[in-house]
C-alpha cells in the first residue's frame, strides 16, 4: 500500500507536466472586435508577442539606386523577368535577395559564378519564377497584403526554404490492424493544432478552387451541399488559420453567426482573399515547377512544396508584425507587369 500511493502520485505528475506545458499564465491581453456580447474578443499572450517581436530581424535595407538610364538587360545576358530595371536597381534587387534567401550560401545558391547567365542550376529557374510570383501579389492581391506586400524575406527569412511549407500527405502514419482505417483524420497532427480533426487540411482547400463550407447554404440538397467529411476538413483548415495567424476564431467570425458576412470582422474579408491567393500562389506559380524542383525538394508523393498561411505569417496576423519591408523596393518588386 505504501509503495503503490507514491507511484500513483508519481504518474499523476508525469502525465500532468505535459498538459499544464499547454497552459498559459495569466495575465493576458484582450481587444474587443466586433460588438459587445458576441465574444469577438482577440486574446493574446503579452509575453508570447514580445517573444515574437524580438525574434523579427529584417536585414537593413540597401541605398536607393542612382538610376543612370541603363536597361539591365543591356549589360547582362539572358534576363527574362527584370530586363526593363535600371542597371543599378537590378544590383541592389540582386543584393537583396542574397541577404533574403542564401545569406550563407551567396550568389552561388543560384549563380554560376563562372557564367552568371546561364540556367544550370535550378535554383535559378525556381528564383525567376518566384519574383514573377512576388511581383504578381504586390501588383494583383492588394485586397490582402494592401501597402505592407511581400518581399522574398517574407517567406524565406534569410533561408533558401520557407520553414512552413507543405506537400501532400502519403498518410503513412496510419495504425495497423482493425485501427488501420482512419479516414485521414484523428492522429493530432500539428497542423490542426494536434486535434483529431483531418490532419491533411490543405490538399483540396490550398491547391484547387472549391467552396469551404461548413454547413448547406440551403436545407435541401442543391448540389453543394457539404459532405461531413467537407465540414471536417473546413474546420481544420480554421484551425490551420488560427495557428497560423495567432488568433481567436472570433478575430474573423461573430459567435452569434460564425457563417453570416455582415456580422463578420473585416479581418474575415482580408482572410478571404488570403486564402485566394494562396491557391493562385500554389496552382500558377509553384505546381508547375515540379518538373524543375530534385526528388530531395519535393514531398513524399513527389509533388512540389506548397505554401499555406503559415508560410508568411509564421504565427502572427501580420507577416513580420507588419513591418513595411516593400516600401524600400516598390520599383523592383510591384511593376505592373507581373509575368
């Protein structure tokens, strides 16, 4: 009896320590965002913030370019994206992104830097479709990044890969025996916040157009009606958005009426066309360069690394706390021409 009540208690500490890990102290913040007695109220760690803020390390940013009348693309060869810059704004964009991408690896990452012209690294076909990609949001997707944009910093934060990315799920997780059917859910995947939602919420929301429903629009059957496995999946998308974005669900939805529009936050409308532009990132723009991309780059069923929500924001509602790093390179990076 008195061996056994020790290691009770024992366990009970070992179990609890993971869960009170999940807990956290008060005090905290909170910011009313729609009308009073909804709950739309946005709850923030202070200490989980600051952390946040400390951590953000923009690389200074280079002197405006003396623009002296010379085209890139008469001094350089084989330039199919930023020929119509200024010589020395193309040098200033091209020590930029160095700093933004390879800080570490340099030029080279994608140069060859015997034949800086040539394509035979594919890096360098990747990195020329990527300023199409970055010009086309600063230029075509206002109604979500508005006068802050992206820059290559804004994903890549000084690495060559974004840290959240995702690619389809092979589902080799799976358990074995009469648990072997889970019907791609209930393995608490860090993606939807370790619950047993769906633990795939991108494939077939981020990578093709479709509705994102939770409930019929209708009460009968109109052909666009929701499966429950639909439902499922919409709400680990949410789950998705929370983390990502290091919100409440009420940061967009009224808790009276999570579905109805005029009841909604604007942040829900800027979400919206977030999550537009995300599947026109991923269909136009990195999908086709499967072909491009090694086997080594690439998910476990062979399809290119896509981005979600997290890719930018990284925990925050503004990617990089909102600091304005596009202001500094309108010129290179927001030309109206974005292909």
């Amino acid at each position: 009896m008195n061996i056994i009540i020790p290691a009770a208690v024992a366990i009970t500490v070992l179990v609890s320590i993971p869960m009170m890990l999940q807990w956290e102290r008060p005090p905290m913040d909170s910011k009313q965002q729609g009308y009073r007695g909804t709950g739309m109220v946005q709850i923030d760690n202070p200490r989980i913030k600051a952390k946040q803020a400390a951590s953000i390390e923009i690389p200074e940013a280079y002197d405006p370019a003396e623009v002296e009348g010379t085209k890139a693309s008469e001094v350089y060869e084989n330039l199919k994206v930023l020929g119509d810059l200024d010589q020395a704004e193309f040098d200033r964009l091209m020590f930029a992104i160095t700093d933004w991408v390879s800080p570490d690896e340099g030029c080279g990452y994608c140069h060859n830097e015997e034949n800086l012209a040539e394509d035979s690294k594919y890096t360098k076909i990747v990195a020329r479709r990527m300023l199409q990609m970055t010009k086309a949001i600063n230029t075509n997707w206002s109604n979500h990044v508005a006068e802050t944009g992206v820059t290559c910093y804004t994903c890549h934060r000084g690495k060559p890969v974004p840290q959240n990315v995702w690619a389809l799920d092979p589902g080799s997780r799976q358990a074995g025996g009469m648990a072997a059917s889970r019907a791609g859910q209930n393995l608490g995947a860090p993606a939807v916040g370790l619950t047993s939602l769906p633990y795939d919420p991108f494939a077939g929301n981020l990578d093709k157009k479709g509705l994102i429903r939770v409930t019929a629009p209708t009460a009968l059957p109109n052909g666009h009606t929701p499966h429950i496995k639909d439902t499922e999946k919409t709400y680990a998308l949410m789950m998705h958005l929370s983390t990502a974005l290091g919100v409440n669900c009420t940061f967009c939805h009224n808790s009276r009426h999570f579905a109805n529009w005029e009841q909604s936050s604007p942040a829900r409308v800027t979400a919206y066309h977030g999550l537009a532009m995300v599947r026109d990132v991923n269909k136009t723009y990195m999908e086709p360069l499967v072909d491009v991309f090694p086997p080594e780059r690439k998910g476990p069923q062979g399809d290119v690394l896509k981005v979600n929500c997290a890719t930018c924001h990284e925990g925050q509602s503004k990617p990089l706390g909102g600091i304005q790093m596009l202001k500094d390179y309108l010129t290179e990076l927001s030309a109206a021409k974005a292909d």
